[in-house]
C-alpha cells in the first residue's frame, strides 16, 4: 500500500488513492490547498475506468475553523470536480460523543440550507463515508477505508511534528 502524500504540512496532507481524491485538514484550512484539488484530482480521474472519482474530505478535531473565503472557493472547486465526473464528497468527521454529533448535524443543516449543488454527506466513520461513494457509483478501490486511515495517521504525526517544533 503506498500512501506517498501529494502534499503534507502541519495544516493538511493530500493524496489520491486509486480513482478518490482526498484532503486531511489538521490545522487551517487553506485556499491554495482547495484550489489545488482540482490538479490532485486529475490523478484519480487518470486513474478511474469509467470517469467517475470519489472525493473524501477529513476534518481531524484539531482542525480550525475555515474562512469564508475558503468555503466559496472550495464549493466552486467541488462544484466543477462534480461536473466532470466526481460522484459527490464524503466529509468524515471523527469527533466522538455529543460534540461530534452535533457538528456533523450542524455541518449538515448548513449544507442544505445552503443549497450545496452537489452531493455532500457527513460521517463519523471513514467506512460509511467510503460505502456511501460506491453506493452512488464511485467503484473505490478494496481497502478504501483502512488506507483513508492509515493516511490520516501520517497527516496527524505531520501536525504533531510541527506542533512540537514550534514550541
């Protein structure tokens, strides 16, 4: 399993694993990393039989609140990666117990009353978000998951390292 990092900062790690594209946010969330998922993108359509991609989004809990700016461009971004072929984004929010239930139902509530043109859902578990893109026609590859996992384990200890070398 080779789970080499398109890009892995303190903020966030990227990488494509098979025809799904992926962004771990530990830290602040960035538009120059949502702008760039469009290119990191490129390589899972490239690698997908029939066009069709996934897109998974992590928001680790020591993850800060995004910009209003990032939140348009990363909706835009979203929106033209759907258009090509994406099947929709799985948004995996890990917070356990209360706090993290009611943030996904937050999250969720915003996105409908928002109007999100393309298909978002929230999950706890990285499993039911990766069932859900095959369910809607993203054939994901075996493994999907555990490897999402194990990634968000790297991008995690890239957050911790530059946590604790700054101070």
């Amino acid at each position: 399993m080779d789970l080499t990092p398109a890009s892995l900062d303190a903020d966030h790690g990227s990488i494509v694993i098979g025809n799904v594209a992926i962004v771990v946010w530990t830290g602040t969330p960035r538009v120059k990393v949502a702008l760039g998922l469009e290119s990191l993108s490129e390589a899972a359509f490239n690698a997908s039989r029939d066009g069709k991609i996934g897109l998974v989004g992590v928001l680790e809990e020591t993850h800060r609140p995004p910009s209003s700016e990032f939140r348009a461009v990363s909706n835009e971004v979203n929106e033209r990666l759907v258009n090509r072929g994406a099947v929709g984004l799985a948004s995996i929010i890990p917070a356990s117990g209360f706090k993290g239930a009611l943030f996904r139902s937050v999250v969720t509530g915003l996105a409908f009353m928002s109007g999100t043109p393309y298909p978002i859902r929230f999950f706890a578990r990285t499993g039911d978000g990766a069932r859900w893109l095959t369910r809607l026609g993203c054939a994901a590859p075996p493994g999907l998951a555990d490897q999402i996992d194990a990634f968000r384990d790297i991008a995690r200890g890239a957050h911790r390292a530059a946590r604790n070398s700054a101070g």
